[in-house]
C-alpha cells in the first residue's frame, strides 16, 4: 500500500476522545528509557483504558541510542544493578516483572532484546500467541531524520516489523527528562502524548477494513513524533504525513573528553568522566568541526514537528530506498550490474 492510501486511515486532525475499541487488541509496550518510566506506564494506562489488553516489556536499565543491538548470544543474567528508577535491585534475575504488576516485564539488555522477549515469551504466556500490535515509546525527545538509525524506540519498533507485527514508534519533543512512574499525576503531559498514541491505534482499528482486514499492512510501521505543546492543547494539533528526511532532532559526535561536554554531564548521573566518548548536538552553538546536513524539505519529520504538528512516517521492513535514487544508481552501475 501507498503512503498517499495509508492517508484514508487517519485523520488530518483529531480529538482526544477515544471511543470503545472495534476490537480489543493484544498490544507489547516497548521503549528503550526502560520499564520504570512516565512515558511507557503512561501509554500502558491509556490503552487498558481504552479496552485493550497491555503488557509491558522494556529494558532494566536506560538504552537510549542502543539502536538494533541484539546482544546475539549473550545471555541476560543476573542484575549487577538496581534497575533505572530502583524497583528491582541487583542480585535480581536479568528478566522478570515488576513488584506488583506482573503484565510489566523487565530484560537487563537492549530495547531489541526486550521487545524480542514481549513477542517471544511474554505474549506467549499471557495471550498464547504473538501481539496484534507493537508500540515503542513514548520516548523522551523525538526521532526524527538520521538519528532514527541509532535510536532504540525506532529499532525496536522495526524488529516487530520485521517478525510480521504491525509496529508504531512513539516519540514526543517534551518532556525531555526522564521521570519514574510513580510520579505521574492526572492532566500530566505524558498522558496528553500518550492519548494521540491511542486515537491513532482506535482510528486503525476502526478503518481496518482498508487494509485487508488488518491494522497495517504486512511489513508495515509508522514512526510518530509530537511537537511540544501547551497543556490541554494536544487535542488541537494536525496530524501531518511525513517523510523520515535527513533533518533531525539530534546528531551524534565523537569528543575527547566527555568531561568537558554539556550534553554528557547532564545526562550522565554523577557527571561525565575524562573519558572519549559519543555524544549528541541537539541545538545551541555547533561544534566547529561538527558537518549537519541541510534539509528543507517541509514534509521532513523534523521539519513538520518544527512546524507544530503531529509527524506519521510510514516505515518498512527495511532500509531499501525510494525508486528515483535506485533508478540513478542502475543507470551509474548499468555496465557491471545486472
């Protein structure tokens, strides 16, 4: 199916108000900020609120920019660590569920892993059979552009695929800070970000009929990102199609000393250590030797969230590229390529 028919299954604009589900869905909830977070149990609340059967499984630990690691053939033992927000302590085994809600499981490994695990073990064990659906977020910062292929909300999200799983990556642009569950309050904005995920997920449901009966069609996902917006204005943002673009949200780089980075010393606990490293320019002055590639291109992901609204891309299976660029390379390879 065509991104242009893929059109007719949302809306250009929505309400928040979601109506009974045509049909409860078996849904993993995945992200790679880890299971203890307001963004994730924010999503999971939502969806059981709105009818459908919901389990979590996410990493121990954060895994922010882990991508599609695999950890092949390392086996998830024993925590060496408490988990991110301290609701399971070292000494715990390396998979396992929450204190007190067994549909929210934790892998100490990589939100691919993780998400493996949901489709794998933990699906199996509660529905018998694998997820209707996927959703990997909602994460703290969008993903938008060239930083989607180091992100681990988006690599998780195409593992699903991958495995035939209709998938949705959910980004939003704020909150950027982590927080725990527990401190989710009504009229958060986690739960504002967290009921566009389901008006979409109710909107696919309802219009299933456009896709041969199914949620999406085969090998097919979409990526969301959410512009920042004042509270209770969520219902008013346009939801927009989008292409993954080169623009982005953030851009990795390699420094010497970690130590003498802000991004590094805001997010590592305790502050960054005298150590190279990667980190990301996300806005403010740009390293000198730091080459970004222009984009304006309107309908970018980045660019459309830059413009207020509410990002879908739709994605697949894989990285093959548009028809016009493949046709040029035939074209350069025509001599030696068949």
């Amino acid at each position: 199916m065509q991104p242009h028919k893929l059109a007719t299954l949302l809306s250009l604009t929505f309400t928040l108000a979601v109506a009974a589900p045509a049909q409860a869905l078996n849904i993993v909830v995945t992200n790679d900020d880890g299971f203890e977070a307001s963004f994730i149990h924010a999503v999971y609340q939502r969806l059981k609120a709105a009818g459908h059967s919901v389990i979590i499984s996410a990493p121990a630990q954060d895994n922010s920019g882990q991508g599609g690691a695999l950890n092949f053939l390392r086996p998830v033992s024993t925590m060496t660590r408490d988990s991110r927000a301290g609701a399971v302590k070292a000494g715990s085994p390396g998979v396992g569920t929450m204190p007190g809600n067994t549909d929210v499981h934790y892998v100490d490994s990589t939100p691919v892993a993780s998400v493996l695990y949901g489709i794998d073990v933990a699906a199996q064990a509660k529905w018998g059979k694998s997820p209707d659906l996927v959703i990997s977020g909602i994460n703290y910062g969008n993903n938008t552009g060239i930083i989607n292929n180091g992100s681990g909300t988006v690599n998780a999200a195409l593992i699903a695929i991958n495995r035939g799983i209709p998938a949705i990556a959910a980004s939003a642009e704020a909150p950027t800070t982590y927080r725990s569950h527990d401190k989710l309050a009504a009229g958060d904005v986690e739960y504002e970000n967290a009921d566009i995920v389901v008006r979409i997920v109710a909107e696919l449901d309802k219009q299933r009929a456009t896709a041969g009966g199914k949620l999406l069609p085969v090998g097919i996902g979409l990526n969301v990102n959410m512009p920042k917006f004042t509270p209770g204005a969520a219902a008013g943002l346009p939801i927009r199609f989008s292409k993954e673009g080169i623009a982005s949200s953030a851009t990795p780089y390699f420094v010497s000393d970690l130590s003498k980075n802000a991004m590094a010393n805001s997010y590592i606990p305790g502050g960054a250590p005298a150590l190279p490293g990667v980190t990301l320019y996300i806005g403010g002055t740009k390293p000198a030797n730091l080459s970004v590639l222009d984009d304006t291109d309107p309908a970018s992901e980045q660019n459309t969230v830059k413009a207020g609204a509410v990002a879908v891309t739709v994605l697949s299976v894989n990285h093959q590229a548009d028809r016009a660029p493949e046709a040029a390379v035939r074209i350069k390879l025509n001599a030696i390529a068949q």
